[in-house]
C-alpha cells in the first residue's frame, strides 16, 4: 500500500521555477521507480520524468531534459521535480506515479505505475 502526497503546484511567469514535491507514505520501493507525468485537457497523460529509488538513474523526456530535474531524498520518502526556465507550454496538471519495474518502455509510460498522486496544477504564464 503506497500514498502519495503532492506539493508545489502554482503560478509562475515564463522563465521562472517551480519544485515539485512527492511525500510517499507505505512500503519502500528499493528497486522501483517514481515518476513525474503531466497532463493537458484533452490529451493524455505524458511521461516527465523518472528516478529509480535505489539506482538513482534518470530519465527525461525530450521537451523538458536540460530544463527539469527529478530527485529524490530516500530518508524522507520524497521524490522532487525542479522545474527551471518554465515555458506555457508546460502549464499542465502534474503527477507523481510511484512503483514502476523495468523495463524501460514500463518506467516511462503511465500504464508501468500502479500509484497515482492526485495531481497538481501548473499555469505558466507569457
């Protein structure tokens, strides 16, 4: 059983930051991922970012690698979105996913994740 508790949502002005958090509560994850997805109206829910909790090795979608950084603090449960040089094209609604096994095509796509956050809301503005 995993619950996963999101913050840092918000209003931010094109080229601004934002951190994400993602608090896990429950078993502990060992050899698994979590992940950061985002979501438009409309559209599906896309792959951002994941982290292995063991390994640390991440992964990053094209449209935001060299902008966003996952991390993680595995003394807190608690896994981190730093977003930077924010774009409106990144305003979307953004979830935490928890417990992902490999192999890749799982850790990077919504149907490898079997704990969803409730999502939190970030508006990037022009």
């Amino acid at each position: 059983q995993v619950q996963l508790v999101e913050s840092g949502g918000g209003l931010v002005q094109a080229g601004g930051s934002l951190r994400l958090s993602c608090a896990a509560s429950g078993r502990t994850f060992s050899s698994t991922f979590m992940a950061w997805f985002r979501q438009t109206p409309g559209k599906e829910r896309d792959f951002v970012a994941a982290i292995g909790w063991k390994s640390g090795n991440t992964y990053y979608a094209d449209s935001v690698k060299g902008r966003f950084t996952i991390s993680k603090d595995n003394a807190k449960n608690t896994v981190y979105l730093q977003m930077n040089s924010l774009e409106p094209e990144d305003t979307a609604v953004y979830y935490c996913a928890a417990d992902a096994k490999p192999p890749i095509v799982r850790v990077t796509s919504r149907s490898g994740y079997d704990y969803w956050g409730q999502g939190t809301q970030v508006t990037v503005s022009s």
